[in-house]
C-alpha cells in the first residue's frame, strides 16, 4: 500500500493586498509516496490559490499543515492529484522492477 505524504516547503505572498497583510498567492507542494518497503518518489510543484476571503482570511502566520493542504488539493483538482499519485505509483513501481538494469560484468 502507497502512502502518500504532503509537504510545503515555501509560499509566495502579497506583503499588503486589498487591506490585507501577508497575503497567499502560491504555494510550492512536495508530493511523497512510499510504499513501506523501502521504494518511494517525490514530486514537486505550485498551486495558485484563490484571492483572499476578508471574512475568512488568515495571515501567513497563522496557517498550518492542516489549513494548507485542503487549500492545495482544491486548487490542484481531482484529475491532476489522480494523475499525481498515478505518477508516483508507476515510478514506484518501476523502483519494484526496472525495465532496464545495468549489470557489471561476469567475471
């Protein structure tokens, strides 16, 4: 079984947009898989975000893990997070069995 593991390393922001401080606008994602037998793979990107809901908003300062990853999964959509974890199961998989292996010579 894969196991799938977010990260986000860096977040662009506006320092001050329609009244409001520290504003995100881009979020860098580390997608990880592993399959818990020692094979796994990374995948890199960015979302933009939705603009900024004063009701709701919440300062750079403030997010968390859990704010940010709904945030990321909705701005990627369902096709392309499907076609992420396809990415990373196939490169897994081929971890699992190479189709080409550079072997060293006999004697």
């Amino acid at each position: 079984m894969i196991t799938y593991t977010w990260d986000f390393p860096r977040f662009h922001t506006h320092s001050s947009k329609d009244g409001l401080t520290d504003v995100v606008y881009n979020i860098e994602y580390v997608l990880s898989a592993s399959d818990g037998e020692g094979h796994g793979y990374q995948l890199f990107g960015n979302v933009d975000v939705p603009e900024a809901d004063p009701i709701n908003f919440k300062p750079f300062r403030s997010l968390t893990h859990r704010v940010v990853e709904p945030w990321v999964i909705q701005s990627l959509g369902t096709e392309a997070l499907t076609d992420l974890k396809k990415t990373l199961e196939e490169q897994i998989n081929l971890q699992k069995a190479p189709p080409v292996a550079v072997l060293n010579r006999p004697w």
